[in-house]
C-alpha cells in the first residue's frame, strides 16, 4: 500500500430536461425530472450528515430563474450547433417563461439549495444549453459563444467556474475552455470496455461489467496538452431504467467500494458521477445505495486513508 492516501471525487451532471431533450423526451423522462428536486433536498441532506464535498456541473439555463426570446429569437447571443441528429433550432424548446410555469428547464432554486448548503459544494460548468462541444457538427463559435454564456451567467450568482463535465462526455474545443479561464475537466472513462468498437459488444460488456460489480479503475489526474487538467470518471453510479433495472443496488455498492479500496491501495482517484435526475428512477433505491457508499467513505476518511475533494479542489 502506498503511503499517499487515496482520493474520492464526487460529480454530478445537474441538467435536467436540458440533458436529452434533443433524444425525445419521454413520459418516463418528464416524471423523473418533476421528481429530482425531492432527490436532491435528499442527497444534499446525505452529503452535509457525511460532511462531503461534491462538484455540480450545472448547464447555464438551469440556473436561470426565468428567460424570454427577442423578436422571437432565443438566446440569439450563442451561435448554433449543426447537429445530424437535431435539425430544429437547438434552442427550439426552450419555453422561454420562467421557473414556476416550466420547472423541468430552469433551477434558480436548486442552485441556490445548493449554495446554502452546511457543506460546501463546487459549482462547475455542463455548457450553458448541453451543446455537445465535442460533437461533429458544433464549431468554435459555437462552442465559445456557449461557453462564454455559462460563464456570464454563473458570475451572475458571483461564481467562478473552474471544472468543466462536458456533454455526453464527448470532449472537444479544449483550447477554448481554458482562454475562458477553465482548469480541469472531467475526461471520458478508462473502462476497460470502452476501446470495444461494436456498439453493441461495448454495451454487453457494459452491463456485464456491472452486473458482476467488477472492480473500478482509478486514476491520477493530469494535464493535457492545452494546460488544463483531467480527473477521469471513473465509474457512473447507475439508474434503474430499462435492463439496468436488473442490476441490484447492492452491486452497484460493491462496485463502488472496491473502487475506493483501489484508490486506497494505490494512492489514486475514484471518480463517481451520474445525473441526479438518475435518482429519481429508484429514489429509494438509489438514495439508500449512495448512503451505504457514503458511510463507506466516511469512515475510510476518518481512518486516515481517503481524502474527499472537489474536482477543483483536487487539482489546485
């Protein structure tokens, strides 16, 4: 065992519907997202009992409590993505109202539960609109109008984004992300799975990976050629929506330990993350697997072997 402790880094991808609108928003979607803030109130209540710090990678409009389109343009200031997938206006659905009329696409309040948490949390960037920056289709202009919009719109709050998760952890226009004054990422997995070209092999491999609760790899963050660094996510904490409902959260808690431990062995990082959206397809499932690896965590913390840190917290 080294004598470095071993370290446990928490993120989330808070977006609500802003996260798959582009997919088809389903009914199964629309109940989850109107159910997330009760999830929330609950892991935020989780993480101040077990006094752990997690980073909220928050898509821009979420924190707005309220916009409205101009000359029947919205957010004319971010210059479109052209996405094969989506032809529409990328901001087509916006509602452009306000927090009490559609809560699924702006979360003023959740981001100020958060602020107002006991512990404190890092808030990060997820885009300003979930353009997919590392996707075919979307051009520096656009990936720097939307960047510059996220950043605008969190110094509204008096918040300095640090960390940045991109979307569909597709990475891409790296450059423009640290002239905006960014300085760590979340990078894409080191799953063993994921050099597998079939699509259909990797997700076999995938569900299989966690269904046997196979253990994590861990990582060292480290700096990338454009001086920003990367924390790998290292493991995603699961829904339990279409045949991931057949995976019992106790293997997800097996995972997630044996993961720890590895990061305890060699002094390295465990890197969970999952939408908190995700929660809400088992809240108490879900919720009661998360508190298992908590106090797993906590008390490795208070044996002196683990550390919890932000993802800028782990970089700096």
């Amino acid at each position: 065992m080294t004598d470095k402790k071993g370290t446990f880094v928490l993120s989330l991808d808070t977006e609500l519907a802003w996260g798959s609108f582009d997919l088809g928003l389903t009914a199964t979607d629309m109940k989850q997202f109107h159910n997330t803030r009760t999830c929330i109130t609950e892991l935020l209540q989780m993480l101040d009992y077990y006094q752990l710090g997690a980073t909220f990678a928050f898509v821009g409009h979420l924190m707005l409590s309220e916009c409205s389109d101009v000359n029947g343009i919205k957010h004319s200031e971010i210059v479109r993505p052209n996405f094969s997938w989506y032809q529409k206006d990328w901001f087509s659905m916006d509602p452009a109202t306000n927090l009490k009329k559609d809560s699924i696409w702006y979360g003023a309040d959740i981001l100020a539960e958060i602020l107002n948490a006991r512990q404190k949390h890092e808030i990060g960037s997820h885009s300003f609109g979930h353009i997919i920056i590392g996707a075919d289709g979307c051009s520096r202009a656009c990936a720097d109008s939307d960047t510059a919009q996220s950043i605008k719109t969190a110094k509204a709050y008096g918040l300095d984004l640090k960390s940045y998760v991109f979307p569909r952890n597709l990475e891409g226009h790296k450059d423009i992300l640290k002239k905006h004054g960014f300085y760590v990422y979340r990078g894409m997995g080191n799953e063993w799975y994921m050099s597998i070209k079939n699509r259909f092999l990797r997700r076999l491999f995938h569900f299989i990976d966690d269904f046997l609760a196979i253990s994590p790899n861990t990582s060292v963050p480290f700096m990338d050629e454009h001086g920003l660094y990367n924390t790998i996510g290292n493991m995603l904490y699961l829904s339990r929506t279409g045949i991931r409902r057949f995976i019992p959260i106790s293997n997800r808690i097996r995972k997630a330990k044996k993961g720890i431990d590895r990061a305890i062995k060699r002094g390295e990082v465990f890197h969970l993350w999952f939408h908190p959206f995700n929660l809400a397809s088992d809240s108490e499932g879900l919720l009661g697997g998360l508190e298992q690896i908590f106090i797993y965590v906590r008390r490795k913390i208070d044996q002196g072997l683990l550390e919890n840190c932000t993802m800028f917290e782990l970089c700096k």
